[in-house]
C-alpha cells in the first residue's frame, strides 16, 4: 500500500473528527481548549506512530512477497529453463532413440540375413556330411567286403596247410604204427628164433652121436648165430632209441625203414638157414 494513502488517513475525516472538526484549522468556531487539542495531538500522533508500524509492517511484508515473488519467478524461470532442457534433452533422447531404433531394425536385418545365410551353410554342409558319409560308408563297406573276402581266402589258405599239416601228421602217425607192427613182428621173430635155437641145443644134446663134422659145423653156425644175434639185438636198442626220437623229420626217416628191413630180412635169411640145417 501507498504512505501518502496513510498520510491522508492521518489527518482523520469529517466523521472521525466530529462536529468539531467542521471549520479546519483556521475556523474561529473551534472551542476547544489547549489541553483537548494536544490530547487530540498526541492522539493523532499515536495513530500516526501506529500507522506507521503497520506501514512498516506492510511494507516488510510487501518486500517479503516481494521477495518471495521474485523468487517465484526466479524458480519459476529456472524451472522454465530445466523444462526447456528437459524438452531438449527429451528430444536429444527421442532422436537418438529413433537412431537406436533405426540402427536396431538394421541390426535385425542384417542378424535375420546372417542367420538365414547361416542356415543356408548349415543345411548345406549338413548336405555335405550326409553326402559324405553315405560315400564313406560306400567306400567302408566295400572296403570291408574285400577286407572280408581277403581274410575268407587267407582262412582258407592257412585251412588248406593245417590239412596239409594234418595229412602228413596222419601220414606220420600210420608210418609209425607200421613200424610198430614191423618192430613187434621182429621181436616175435626173434623170440622164435631163440626157441629154435634153444631147441636146436637141445637136439644136440640128444644127437651126441652124430659125427664130428655135424658137430663142427653145427658149432660153427651156433657162434654166427650168436654173433648175428648179437648183431640184431644191437640193431634193436638201435631202433628202439630211434623210435624215441620220432619227431626228426620224414627224410631221416627213409634210413630208419632200410635199416629195418635188412634186419628183417636178414633175420628171415638166418631162419631159412637154420630151417635148411
């Protein structure tokens, strides 16, 4: 509010005065004495006194809103500024979010190419693969129809000399078992040829009669008897300890039978002989 409006409300109006206020200062029909109008003085004074606080308080208050609305309006203005920023920043954001967002569908884009690109080279090299390993089990199992074939023949083959093996272990065997019945038929030959011979001493001993030539003779074949005898019986540890040793190989053999067979022979020549005495 305006001092001069509470100056002008000092000085009272008609109404506050009353009926003595009605000539002014220089009306002549003022009856009041001194000490009504200094008490009318200082009255006013205090009015004025009052006045005045309350127009200082006023005024503390004008500069207190005062205040308070410049400050308004500096927050305001600064608030006005931050929006403005804001807005600007908002916009900043709504533009690089729109670049984000451009930049996104490309990146899509580009990561659906590359994905389907890649699909396509997987489908491809799984193509590939199965292209690959039905050759290879081709190849694999052509090369183990032959690895089996190879083998099929290589067990025949190693068959063929077990049977072979056998066939001459067979041989071997059946030779052996006609040596034995040779070497048996020799010793049964021998023990007839001792029983002759020990009966051909015993009818010695019942002819000590015969002439002397007989016994001569007859002495003479008893001492190449015993002297072949002893020969053959020699010749039997011989093929006894061969016999022992029957894994030599066939080739050794081969004297093995000659020499069997001129002691066989040979045996068979003496009983003739002795058969002729």
């Amino acid at each position: 509010m305006d001092a001069r409006q509470w100056r002008g409300r000092g000085r009272g109006s008609e109404s506050e005065r009353g009926p003595r206020a009605g000539q002014g200062r220089g009306g002549r029909d003022d009856t009041r004495t001194v000490e009504e109008l200094l008490e009318d003085i200082n009255f006013q004074e205090g009015e004025n006194g009052r006045l005045r606080r309350e127009l200082k308080a006023k005024e503390a208050e004008l500069k207190d809103i005062t205040r308070q609305t410049n400050q308004t309006y500096e927050d305001q203005k600064m608030m006005t500024k931050e929006k403005q920023e804001k807005e600007e920043e908002l916009r900043k954001l709504k533009a690089q979010n729109s670049e984000c967002a451009l930049e996104l569908s490309k990146l899509r884009a580009e990561k659906n190419l590359k994905d389907k690109q890649h699909n396509q080279a997987v489908l491809s090299k799984k193509v590939n693969l199965e292209r690959e390993l039905a050759a290879g089990k081709k190849k694999k199992a052509s090369t183990k129809e032959k690895e089996l074939d190879r083998n099929l023949q290589e067990a025949k083959q190693k068959l063929e000399k077990k049977k072979a093996k056998s066939d001459a272990l067979d041989k071997e065997h059946k030779d052996l078992q006609d040596l034995h019945v040779k070497l048996k038929r020799m010793v049964d030959f021998q023990i007839q040829l001792f029983d002759a011979v020990k009966e051909l001493e015993e009818g010695v001993k019942d002819l000590g009669s015969q002439q002397e030539m007989k016994k001569r003779e007859f002495k003479t074949f008893k001492e190449e008897m015993k002297d072949e005898m002893h020969q053959k019986n020699a010749d039997l540890v011989e093929l006894t300890e061969e016999l022992r040793e029957l894994q030599t190989p066939l080739p050794k053999k081969k004297g093995l039978f000659q020499r069997m067979s001129h002691v066989f022979f040979g045996c068979a020549r003496n009983k003739q002989a002795m058969d002729n005495t």
